[in-house]
C-alpha cells in the first residue's frame, strides 16, 4: 500500500473536520430551529439572546447569532489564537446559516415538554460532533476561551454555566414564563448529558471487589462460568490488622448478578461493592 504524504494526511484530516462540522451543526440547527425555537426555549448561550431578539424585533435567529459573535471572533484572534478563531468563524457561519434555512420550516411539535427534549438532545449531539472535529460554534466556546485568557484559574465548565443560567433567566423575564425556564433547564441538561454520552461511550460496565478468604475459589468459579477473568490484591483490614485478599473484576452489567451469586455460593460471609465503570477496553470488552 503506497504511504501517504503528509499534504494527503492533512487534507483527510481537514477533510474529515469539514463533514464532522457541518454534520454537527446541521443537527444543531434542527433542535434549535424546530424545536426550541418556535416554543420559545433556549439552550443557553447566544441562541437564548436570539431568541429573545428574534421576539423583539423578527429578526433570523441565525444571522442575529452571526452578527453577536463578530466582536468575539475579534477578541478571540488578539487575545486566544488564529486557528481557535477560525474554526470559531466556520462553525458560526455554517450553524448560522443551516439555522436561518431550517427556520423557514414548520416546527414539529407544539409540546414544550417534547420540544425540550428532542431539541435537548439534538443540539447535544451535534455540539459533541463538532467538538470531536476541534471546532466551535462561537457564543458561549469563544466567550470562555477570551475570559480563560484573563482569568487562566477559571473553570472552562463553571463559566458555560453560570453564562447559559444567566442567559435563561433573561429569557424567562422578556417572556414573563417560568416554565420557560424550567423547559430551558432539562434542554440544557439533556444537551450536556449527550455531549458526555459521545465523548464517553455508552458501554457502561460495573466493577465489583470481593473480600474473601475463598478468593482463589471464587475466581477460579467466576472464570469457569463465565470465562471472565479477575485480579487478586494485597490490603490489610484496619480495624483487624489481618492481611487480606481483595478480588476484583470488571464485567458487564448482565454478569453482576451471576458474580454476585457465585461468591456467596462459595462464601455466604464474602463482603462484596458494586460499582459503575464508564468504559472498558481490552480484551473481553472493546
């Protein structure tokens, strides 16, 4: 197979970023232009002052969104890099412009509960996109890094939130609506748990630890009847002094259950803790 040469490799590469880009903020678009929009939500950051602007004085949500982020794409270049600003530039023209075409759409649904959650998960999953491909939409991306560039000790998640609550809080005066932001909220919060579902994996596994003098026969059990292996290591219980063997084992949620009842089988008086994993990789798993 011929090697490819490294202009080759960086126009994949861009390539790639370019699809992610567009994939990502087409999804953006929809959550937020039939969904959130047309029920009068926000998710937060320069789309919550858009709405409210979009209200006010029916303007396009997009371009509105464009116009607010050209003094931080500025700041952004002086103050944090050109290459962050860019990408900063191409995500808000192409979420911009995907939002003002999917506006000209009916929404699809009038229920403000389904709104939140569908346009919740929608903007998550394309905001988690573009983010795999080191891109941003501008807003709330862009304010961060310029305050981070003042403020280097500031929390980068700490700083998204206080702007989005604040932003919402505004957004339910100007629509003199609680439930505004009530909705708002479980947006915001569906969005956030999305972008960590992609980020993450979705392949959740459970780790359990065994304390057992019959710890050779639980594991030697445990890999026969599931053909599942496990680790055996040192401890000293405090309150007794005695050395002891703690068994511990990565498995599926489906094999807890099987794990747990072989070594009571073995030891009723085994003493077990059963805790979630996000991920694991290697051999068994992925």
């Amino acid at each position: 197979m011929k090697k490819l040469t490294r202009t080759q490799i960086l126009i994949k590469k861009y390539l790639k970023e370019g699809i992610e880009i567009i994939l990502g903020c087409a999804l953006m678009a929809l959550g937020t232009s039939l969904f959130l929009l047309p029920n009068q939500l926000s998710s937060g950051g320069f789309a919550g002052i858009a709405t409210i602007i979009y209200y006010l004085f029916n303007l396009p949500l997009g371009t509105t969104m464009l116009i607010l982020n050209i003094p931080l794409i500025i700041l952004t270049i002086i103050k944090v890099g050109k290459e962050t600003a860019i990408k900063g530039v191409i995500g808000t023209i192409v979420l911009s412009t995907f939002i003002d075409i999917f506006e000209t759409f009916n929404p699809l649904t009038e229920d403000r509960l389904l709104a939140c959650i569908y346009g919740g998960i929608l903007i998550g999953l394309g905001t988690a996109i573009v983010l795999k491909a080191n891109a941003s939409t501008g807003g709330t991306d862009l304010l961060t890094y310029i305050i981070r560039a003042y403020k280097p000790h500031f929390k980068a998640s700490n700083l998204i939130v206080i702007v989005d609550i604040s932003i919402v809080f505004l957004n339910v005066l100007f629509f003199r609506e609680i439930e505004i932001g009530l909705y708002s909220a479980i947006a915001i919060y569906l969005s956030g748990k999305m972008i960590d579902i992609v980020f993450e994996g979705i392949y959740f596994t459970k780790t359990m630890f065994i304390v057992s003098n019959k710890y050779k026969e639980i594991a030697q059990e445990i890999g026969k009847k599931l053909d599942r292996g496990s680790t055996a290591i040192y401890a000293k219980g405090m309150y007794t002094r005695e050395r002891k063997m703690i068994l511990w084992c990565v498995a599926s949620r489906g094999e807890v259950a099987k794990i747990k009842d072989i070594a009571q089988e073995i030891d009723p008086k085994a003493f077990i803790v059963i805790s979630s994993a996000r991920e694991a990789w290697g051999k068994g798993f992925r």
